[in-house]
C-alpha cells in the first residue's frame, strides 16, 4: 500500500523546490546568498551553478555559519560560507550575477534603518550592472495556518517594506515575482 504524502507536498518546477526555481541561478554564474533560512534551499541555489561558477554565501554570526557548514557536509555542496559584516563586504564591485538575499526569518527588519540601507547599497555595489537581486520574503502562510487564517508571515520593515527598501537603496525595477509556498520572491537589478 503506497503511504499517503499529500501532506508533505512541496511545489517543484521538475525536481527543484519553487524557491531555488524562482531565483532563475544558472550554471556558471556568480551568485552570492546573504543570510540563510533553511540551508536545504542556500545550497540548493549554490549547487545550481555547477563548478564553473562562484557560490559564496555570507552570514552575520557564527550560529549560522555553523548551521550552513553542519549541513555542507551531509550535502557534499560547493559553496563557501563565510562570516562577514553585512553593510562592508570584503568583495570587489560588479562581482557577482546574482544576489538571493534570506529574508524569511527577518534579515532586513532585524536590522536597524541606517545599517539596513548601508547593507544593501553594499550587495548592490557588489551586483555587476544588469545583475540580479532575489530577496525570499515571507510570502502567505500555507498550510494549516493558511487555512485557519494565520495572517501573513511577511514582516514590514521599520519605514516600508522590502520593495521601498530596495528601491531607496538605488535597486532599479523592482518587482514581486510572486507569493506561494510561503515565499514572496522580490527581483530587482542593479542600473547602471
């Protein structure tokens, strides 16, 4: 008898969680991840650009350093993790193709204004022109809280949400891309 696991549904785009497929990382591509959520999904992204590319993942504290090492070893990924202020990356500008920024479990409204935007001028700085910034929102609760009308999990941020902080930040076309499985994924690119 096959065991029931609607339960455990998890939208995917051929085998790939919706997260990792609405962020669009390519192989060969430079993708730099700030922060992480669930590392199933950080590494997920990384691995995405195979061994001709560059995966770095930057994270504020030790805790989640050691989270994302302590999986990086079950999952035998390709990404570099390391512990770096936020708002002063020790990167080069117009390094990287992609920016995914973990924004979940409240990244940027844990972060006080000025240091908010301090952080992501800074990603933008490192964001060649015309490259990608993904943030993962929290999007609307699924599931049972969906259900029994548990609000949203998106969190505002002090002075707008993630859109207008984006966008104060010099991001340019901001968007939502959309809200499902609990992600709100927001796109921006860097002008010239």
């Amino acid at each position: 008898m096959a065991k029931m696991r609607w339960f455990l549904r998890e939208t995917t785009v051929g085998r790939e969680p919706l997260a990792v497929s609405m962020t669009s990382v390519r192989a060969g591509e430079r993708v730099l991840e700030i922060g992480v959520n669930n590392p199933a999904v950080a590494h997920a992204i990384a691995n995405k650009v195979g061994l001709t590319g560059l995966a770095i993942i930057v994270v504020p504290n030790d805790a989640l350093a050691d989270r994302m090492r302590g999986y990086s070893a079950d999952d035998a990924s390709t990404a570099e993790v390391r512990i770096e202020p936020l708002d002063h990356l020790p990167f080069e500008d117009h390094t990287y193709d992609v920016v995914v920024v973990h924004n979940t479990e409240g990244l940027l409204p844990g972060l006080d204004a000025d240091l908010r935007q301090r952080a992501v001028r800074d990603w933008l700085r490192v964001l060649r022109v015309g490259g990608r910034m993904i943030v993962l929102d929290p999007g609307k609760p699924t599931g049972m809280r969906g259900l029994l009308g548990g609000g949203s999990r998106h969190q505002a941020v002090a002075g707008g949400d993630t859109l207008s902080t984006l966008q104060s930040a010099g991001v340019g076309s901001v968007r939502v891309l959309g809200d499902r499985e609990g992600y709100r994924f927001i796109e921006g690119v860097r002008p010239r």
